[in-house]
C-alpha cells in the first residue's frame, strides 16, 4: 500500500484548510520591517532567534496562509505563504486553468500575465510568498500532478516557469517546486529516484535553471523523494553544488510539507533554509546541533541572511486590494487561456457548430453539468462561480437549443434525442478522484491512460446514433484514445479550464474563437509505447528517453505528438533561414515565413527541433530549441523569428562537470509538431 494511504490520511486535514471563508473578509495587514540592513540584523540576532527564522510557525493556517515566525523584537515581519499553481488556494480565488493547459497555449507573455494575476490575488489574501510555479518534468502522463506543470519538455517549461515567476514576482515572490525529479505522486514521500547526471542535467533541471537565472525566483522548494540515495531536502549535490554554487541562486530554499525534512543536520549542512511547515528536525534540534559544532553558525547566518533578504523583498511588493479578487478581468483572463489551450486532435468538418442554426445540441455526460476544476490536493482553488460546460453551450447556442443528456446509459427516449440533434457533444473525462495529488484516497497516479469503461461506452454508444459526435475530454494530461476515436467525428481536449471554462469551450465549439492550443504532452496510441511508469517500487531509474524523445527514438507513432493540434484555419511555412553560428553569440537565430493559407484568422505555434548531425554520445532524435506563437489574418503572412540559445546544443560532459557544445553540423528542423517538420536547414560549429 502507497505511504500516502496511511500517512498523509492521518494528517488533520481541518487544520490545512482552515478559515477558507474568514479570509475573504480579512484584509492584510502592511508587512512590516525595522530599518536595519540585513547584515545588521543578523549580527543582532541570537542563535535562538536566528534557528527560529528557519521553520514554519505551524501545520496550521491563518486566513490559509502558512506563517514563518515573526521577531518582534527586531521587527521582522516572518513569511505568509499561500499555494498555488492555478490561482490562490484562500478563501475565494479566480481559479484558472490548470498549467498542462497552460503549457498548451506555448504562449509565455500570457503566462506572464497569469503569474502577475495569481501573484495579485495571493497578495490581496495578504501572502508574501506564493508557493508556485510547479515545473516538474512531466516524464509520464500517469503521473497525479502532471496537471500542474507545464508539460514533458525543457524549453517549454523553463519559458513558461519564467513568464510565470516574473509576472508572479511582481506582486509576490515566488516559489518554484519541488527540487527536483519529482515525476511519481504515490512514492513520493519515499521514492529513491536514481539518475545518472547528464539526465539530470540535461532533462530534470535545465527549467530549474532557467527560472533561477532568468526568471530570478526568490525561492525553491525541495522535493519529498529522495535522488540518487539522498532526500532532496538534504541532497547536498543538488542544494548546494548546483542550486546554490553553481548557478548562484540568492535566494532561499524550503522543504515540501510535513514529511519534508528527514535529518537536522545534513538538510542543514545541504543548503535546506528552512523547514515546512513546523519546526520538527530544524527549532531547538538545529539550535542544538550548531552548539554541539554539528552545523557551523556560518551556515545558519548564510540561511537567515537569504531568508531575511526574502522578506525584505517581499516587504517591498505594492500592496493589493482584497477587493480585486476574482476581478472582471482576471475572470476574462481565465476566460481567454482556457480558449488558448483547447486542443483540437480530430475534426472532420464537424467543428465549428453553427452558432446561427435552430438544430438541437445534445450535450452528454454528467460531467457536462460539472464545472472540473482539477486537483482537490495542496493546487485547489475555490471560485466563486465556475461555469459549467452545459451552461456555457446553452449560453451561446441558446437554452431552447440545448439538451443535456446525463448518462451513463441511454435511455430510449435518449437514443430517439440523438438521431434528431445536429450534433452531440460528448464531455469526458478524470477528476479528482481519477488523479491529482495524493491526499487521503482521492487522488494520486493513474494506473491506466485509458478513460473509464463507462465513458468508452457512452462515447461509442452517442456516435453509433449522433449525425454528428464531437467528444470533449477534461484531464490534466494525454488519454489513450485510440479505442473509440475512429468513430466520432471531432476532438477536443479542454484540460482543467477554469472559472470560466465553459464560456470557452463555447466559444471554441462554435468558433467565435480559434482552437489555440499544441500538445504540451506526446498522446501515446498505446501505453506501452511509452517508458515504464512505476508508482509502486520504493526506487525508480529515470532514463534519458522519455515523451517525444523516447516515441522518436523507438519510431512508435503517436496517436497526437508532441506540439500537435489542429487550427479552423491553414498554415504553410517557407523560407527557413538560420545565422550562422560563432562562439561569441549566444543565440542561433531562426527565421521562417507563416502564412495563414485559409479564410479564418487563426495562430499556428512554429517549433523548432535541434540534433546534431553525429555526436560522441548518446542524444536524442530531436529536441525542442525554440518556439513562437503567431496570430494571422487570412491571407496573411509574417516572418517569425526562433532565437535558439546556443548553450543548447550542448551536452553535458560529466567528467568535467562542463557543457560542451560539439564541433560539427547541427540540424534544425522547423514545422508544426515534433512530427510535422518540413523544413530542414543545417548549421556548422567550429572547433
Ligand atoms: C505539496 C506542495 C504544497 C505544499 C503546501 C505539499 O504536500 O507537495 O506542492 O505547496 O503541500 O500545501
């Protein structure tokens, strides 16, 4: 039995969600600071004083925030802290679609814009530290949370982490989690990732630097499973080496909750600034520890100076008005995302319905009358009002033309419906009983990528009678859908789409909007296809090849690759052009024509994959480099431009601890997916 059915069930689940509705009504207080530097405030400090700065102050929330202790003494005005990925887990919250969906607009300036929203509303609710973005790397569709992240590859998650932290960060700072290789939600109290180091390198942690370095995030959060034998609250290779060394990170580093930390003094020793949400291994523990000369005081100054620098910091952020909660525009914000990200994977003509028709719409499934927001886990938001799928489409097509149809089974009075409608839209789907995070017995992995026998059937039963079957599936990552997809004449995936996902998806089915999204995640045609996912064995390999890189490399075909989805409208690319490459410059740039070859405007995302021709080591068939989303016209044509940075070519030589960009010919190939790429240039790199 998974730890999570035994320990996180006995956690006292009231007290992690308390005062829900008291924090709607409670304005924050000003964060307060003394004047003193941060270097003075340290060297007034006593070791009591400095040790409590380094835990949480309770499992308790206030107003759902999770406090770090204040010093009224010296004025220090502690952390408020606040989850989290998809909007503000406090009181009511505008809750936005969930970052898979994200992920699949490929669009990082309005991520930006929903970090600074989120960022916004965790201030309102009085937070100084927002405890998102999640970007792990999605290595299986299995994987619980893999609605919270930003999809299965590197340079989609580091641009988009980034957008969202610096939005975020105007507003709040930011916390990205969790540190690292946290891919297995039912293991992960205690799962030992092994992972050889360019993996690491190369797949696992490429975003976490990119949001260090660019995105300049104020904090990290460890992970709970262990890597390469250590837990990664106390992994000294990945705390201090590479977080804290190598790439320079200021800021300060959090355990994941309760379970977090294991051992006083090797988190201390490892870079771990502070333990959430309580003091249970750090308080009088690591007092103790730093008298005994376990943990020399130069290690907790260093922690309390990043810490102190954070709340100055925080302290700085103009301040929100509760009010501007769940504001117009962060609902029409929500809105427009959740229409951005919609996939569209089948159409025969079906799509887009005619708004100006009288022709019924049976809309099936219970899940139609159900607004599905995702995870009920630590990513939970509550808004006020959430729109469901059933009263979106009655909202645009009309109530006299809308008829929903709940099933499972249908009845016969359901089956003479059917056959007059002209069209049924079919919403299926997972919640959060199906995946999400592990708490108590909802959630957790998936153990099949195929929907529930029932919903198989209720599809293939409506498209044996409907003239027209468009199916709607809610999930935060790939389905297997190869069983039933044959025989309904459109597809759309809507992930997890928010307060206002209903409105959405009406105006995607009826295409007062452009289907906008490109798969963030490969869409295996059989599980199999794809690497083993083990979400029971306390150790688990992660290899090099997993997603794309992994269906390339064994030459399985996807059902829906990589970067794939459909538009109302056409796109032809032309006229590739690639710089040249020298040393000195930091960017390869790619240049391509896009017009759009039909009469709706539309957006095509352009991707552009990377190998090098031959390498001394093992790579992967292609890689994702560098990517744009462009808005036509019909008719119209622009000249996009894909800076690849060239530190992206590199390798990672483990023996030197060095990136190495091989001399030889670099390919790049630019198209519409991982696997529609019809232009192809080269590039040479010189010794
Ligand atoms: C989750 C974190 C979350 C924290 C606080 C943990 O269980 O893994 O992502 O931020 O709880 O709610």
């Amino acid at each position: 039995m998974p730890l999570r059915r035994h320990a996180l069930a006995a956690l006292p689940l009231v007290l992690l969600s308390s005062c829900a509705d008291d924090a709607a009504e409670a304005p924050p207080e000003p964060p307060r600071f003394g004047r003193a530097s941060v270097a003075e405030l340290v060297a007034a400090m006593t070791l009591d004083e400095k040790v409590e700065q380094m835990a949480g102050a309770s499992i308790a929330t206030v107003n759902d925030l999770y406090l770090t202790p204040a010093n009224e003494r010296l004025d220090i005005p502690g952390f408020r802290m606040v989850d989290g990925p998809r909007g503000v887990r406090a009181g009511k919250a505008t809750a936005f679609p969930v970052p898979a969906a994200r992920g699949a607009t490929w669009d990082p300036e309005l991520e930006r814009e929903v970090g600074r929203a989120i960022g916004w509303e965790a201030n309102a609710r009085g937070a100084t530290v927002l405890l998102a973005p999640t970007i792990n790397l999605l290595r299986h569709p299995a994987w619980g949370r893999a609605q919270e992240t930003y999809g299965e590859d590197t340079t989609l998650l580091g641009a988009m982490g980034t957008a969202f932290v610096q939005g975020a960060q105007e507003n709040v700072l930011a916390c990205a989690k969790h540190f690292a290789a946290n891919s297995i939600e039912d293991t992960r109290m205690e799962v030992d990732v092994t992972i050889d180091e360019r993996t690491l390198r190369e797949v696992y942690l490429p975003h976490f630097k990119r949001v260090v370095q660019d995105g300049r995030v104020a904090c990290v959060m460890s992970a709970y499973n262990k890597v390469n034998g250590a837990y990664a609250s106390e992994n000294a290779h990945l705390l201090r080496d590479v977080l804290k060394t190598e790439w320079a990170f200021p800021g300060f580093v959090i355990s994941d909750w309760v379970f977090g930390t294991h051992n006083t003094v090797q988190a201390a020793q490892a870079g771990l600034d502070i333990e959430m949400p309580f003091a249970n291994h750090y308080g009088p523990a690591l007092a103790d520890a730093v008298r005994a000369g376990e943990v020399p005081e130069a290690v907790v100054d260093d922690a309390v100076t990043r810490i102190l620098s954070g709340q100055m910091e925080g302290s700085a952020k103009p301040m929100a008005h509760p009010g501007d909660v769940e504001s117009a525009a962060h609902r029409e914000l929500a809105r427009t995302v959740a229409a951005r990200s919609m996939v569209l994977l089948e159409n025969d003509g079906a799509l887009p319905l005619d708004p100006a028709s009288a022709g019924k719409i049976a809309v099936v499934g219970s899940l139609a009358a159900v607004a599905r927001l995702g995870d009920e886990g630590s990513s939970a938001v509550t808004p006020t009002t959430a729109v469901t799928p059933l009263d979106g489409i009655a909202a645009r097509a009309g109530a006299s033309r809308t008829v929903h149809v709940p099933g499972p089974t249908l009845t016969a009075a359901d089956e003479a419906l059917l056959a007059s409608v002209e069209a049924a839209v079919v919403v299926v789907g997972l919640g959060p009983e199906d995946e999400g995070e592990a708490i108590g017995m909802n959630g957790g992995d998936r153990d099949s990528l195929r929907l529930s026998a029932e919903d198989e059937a209720l599809i293939a039963d409506v498209a044996a009678i409907a003239p027209r079957t468009v199916v709607v599936l809610e999930a935060g990552s790939a389905i297997v859908v190869r069983p039933w997809v044959d025989g309904v004449n459109a597809l759309v995936m809507a992930w997890y789409p928010g307060s206002e996902g209903g409105h959405a998806m009406a105006d995607v089915l009826f295409g007062v909007t452009e289907p906008g999204g490109r798969l963030p995640v490969s869409f295996p045609r059989d599980e199999a296809d794809l690497p083993a996912f083990d979400h029971t064995s306390p150790a688990v390999t992660y290899g090099f090849l997993h997603g794309y890189r992994h269906l390339d490399a064994s030459g399985a075909e996807p059902e829906y690759p990589f970067g794939f989805g459909l538009s109302y409208t056409t796109f032809t690319l032309t006229n590739l052009q690639v710089s040249g490459f020298s040393p000195a410059d930091r960017d390869i740039i790619v240049t391509v024509d896009v017009t759009n070859t039909g009469t709706r405007a539309g957006a095509e995302v352009v991707q552009a994959y990377v190998h090098p021709a031959a390498s001394a080591v093992q790579r992967a068939p292609r890689d994702l480099r560098g990517f744009t989303r462009v808005e036509l016209a019909p008719g119209e044509t622009a000249t996009v431009t894909l800076p690849i940075p060239a530190p992206s070519l590199a390798y990672f030589e483990v023996a030197t601890g060095e990136l190495v960009i091989e001399p030889g010919t670099y390919v790049i190939e630019v198209g519409s997916s991982s696997r529609d790429l019809p232009l192809t240039a080269t590039v040479d790199v010189g010794g």
